[in-house]
C-alpha cells in the first residue's frame, strides 16, 4: 500500500483510536462479570489488533475508490456495501477464532455460549460502524482542507489578476499626465524638466524591474514612492508636502507589495484639493511593525471617477501574503493606512 500524508493521518488515526474503540467494547462485559478479569489486559489486545486490522481493510477500499474521493451517492453506498463484506466479516470470522483460542487455553471468553448467537455478529457490525464513522470524519475533513486550499489559490490568482491591471492602469495614466507635465516645463524651465524627466526615468526604470514579483524590498518602494512624489512636487509646487522616516535597517530588511507605498501616496493626491493656501501634506512613518502612510483631510469639491481597485487590491494581497488586514484609520482632519511590514 503507497502510503501519502493521508494513509499516515489515518494510520495515525487507528493506532490512536483502536484500544480506545476495544476497551469500549469489551470493559462493560467485565463490568457486568460476564468474564474473568483474569483474562482483561489479553481481551484489550487482542480485540485491539483485531479493530486496527479492520481499520486497514477499510484504508485499502479507500485507496482503491479514488484517494479520498466520495464521488456519487451510489459509490458511497457500495464503499459501505464492501467495507461490511470484507472488515465486518473479517472481524466476524477474528473474533471465532480468538474464541477458539481461547478455549484451547482453558480460558473462558468475553461472548460465551451463554450469550444471544448474534452477539458476535452484532459487536462485528458495531465495531466496523464505528471505523466507518471516523474515516468519513477524516475524510470529511480532509475535503474541507482541500477546498480552503484550492479557495486561498483562487484568491490569490485573483490579487495577481488584479495587480496586473493596476499596473496596466498606473502606466498609461501617469505617463498620459507625466509627458504632459514635462511638455510645459521644456518651454518655461529646461533645468526643472531635466530634473523631472531623470526622476521619471528612475521611476520607470524601478517599476519595469519589479517585474511580475509581489513584493519589494522597502527601500525599493520607498525609492519609487519618493520619486513619484518628486514628480508631483514639480508639478503641484507648494501645494504638496511629503515626509518619510523609515529606519535604514527596517528600509534594507523589510518588504512590501510592490507599488503599495506610492498607491497610498498617489490615492491621497488623488481625493484630496491640492492649494498654496492649504497644502497637502503626506507622512510616511515606521512604528512597531507597521509603515503608517497619513494625510491631511482637504477634500475636493468634484471627485474624480475612481473604482476604488487599488486599495481593495492592496487588501487582498496582504490578507493572502500576511493573513492580516491593512489597517485604515479616518478622522475629521486626517487619513491614514498601515500596513504591516513583510519578511521575504
């Protein structure tokens, strides 16, 4: 018999469970004095043995109906059809022959003739019952195990899916605005647009790199969110004020999803009115585990159409990467996001 991790969970299973199931089904027939207590620890073993042999009948009638697999109704009924041919018989023909055995050894026996006729025949039916009940426990199990696998991968195809679209999103929009943006710095500030157009080409340069990979080191990310804000400062000029203070060691050893600081950064540019008057001002702060990005609250008087895809994708790729929740904070005059930094 091949034996995989889930013959093992049920070897596993029997071994555990096989005295427990004998010393049910024999200890209240010592209670009652139906049988010596002389013969009590060899009873225990050898029903013991006998259960563990019917659980491995029924092991290999699970192999051989498909690892694991109920399939139909009628396959289940015709398991349990051939599991009470072969592992109750079995037990059935077992327990004759250790009554025999017993016998020859002078000793008496736990069913004796006192007993109903199908005495033997209802404890082999019984005890196979049991077995029965705890593999499609196990399988049951083992099923539901299978699903939540197969549900997290699903997932995960779907945060991948949807990280590919924010990237086929980012690029076209902010080159569309970027292009623009140097066009009226040519003419009005060539220094200012040769500056501009270096940081952009180290901004395309670091999210071409991060290629199809899910996570980045923070100093990339921090790099790439840094030199979007750079842009952004050329264009909004005082309007826009930005801070980070990541510890060097945290930035060299730490990981987040790609695109993630510069998403949080970009949503706040996005939803709030950017003014000399009243600048926007953007905190990237490290605490406890957690880069915090903040932003002031100066909300616009027309919102840009937005589908919301990129915080909502953010979500999902930390709950299937880290199994924990981007935490969201708002109030009257700030919004903030933190999320938890990654170890590769």
């Amino acid at each position: 018999m091949k034996i995989n991790s889930n013959n093992r969970k049920i070897l596993k299973v029997a071994l555990y469970t096989s005295p427990l199931i004998g010393i049910l089904s024999i200890t209240p027939l010592f209670i009652v004095r139906a049988a010596s207590y002389q013969i009590y620890p060899r009873s225990i073993l050898s029903i013991t043995l006998i259960i563990f042999l019917a659980w491995m009948i029924n092991l290999a009638i699970i192999n051989y109906w498909g690892k694991f697999e109920l399939r139909t109704n009628f396959y289940k009924i015709l398991r349990y059809f051939v599991s009470y041919l072969l592992s109750a018989s079995f037990i059935l023909v077992a327990m004759r022959m250790r009554k025999l055995i017993f016998a020859s050894l002078n000793a008496n026996c736990e069913i004796s003739q006192s007993h109903s006729p199908y005495a033997t025949v209802v404890m082999a039916i019984s005890l196979n019952t049991v077995i029965l009940i705890l593999l499609d426990l196990l399988m049951l199990r083992e099923k539901k195990v299978k699903i939540e696998i197969e549900n997290a991968r699903l997932k995960q195809k779907n945060s991948e899916a949807l990280y590919q679209q924010l990237k086929q999103q980012i690029h076209p929009h902010f080159l569309f605005n970027s292009l623009n943006t140097l066009k009226a710095l040519i003419n009005k500030s060539p220094d200012v647009a040769e500056d501009y157009l270096i940081t952009l080409s180290d901004f395309l340069r670091m999210s071409v790199s991060a290629g199809n990979d899910n996570i980045v080191k923070i100093e990339d990310e921090l790099k790439m969110c840094l030199d979007y804000l750079k842009m952004q400062k050329i264009r909004y000029g005082e309007a826009l004020q930005f801070y980070a203070s990541i510890p060097e060691e945290i930035a060299q050893t730490g990981f987040v999803p790609v695109f993630s600081l510069q998403l949080l950064s970009e949503n706040a540019i996005k939803h709030n009115a950017l003014t000399n008057e009243s600048p926007l001002q953007i905190k990237i702060e490290y605490n406890e585990g957690n880069i915090t990005v903040s932003n002031n609250l100066r909300p616009k008087l027309t919102t840009e159409t937005t589908t919301g895809t990129g915080l909502i994708n953010l979500a999902e790729r930390y709950k299937i990467l880290s199994g924990d929740e981007i935490l969201i904070h708002t109030t009257a005059e700030q919004f903030s996001v933190s999320i938890k930094v990654l170890k590769k």
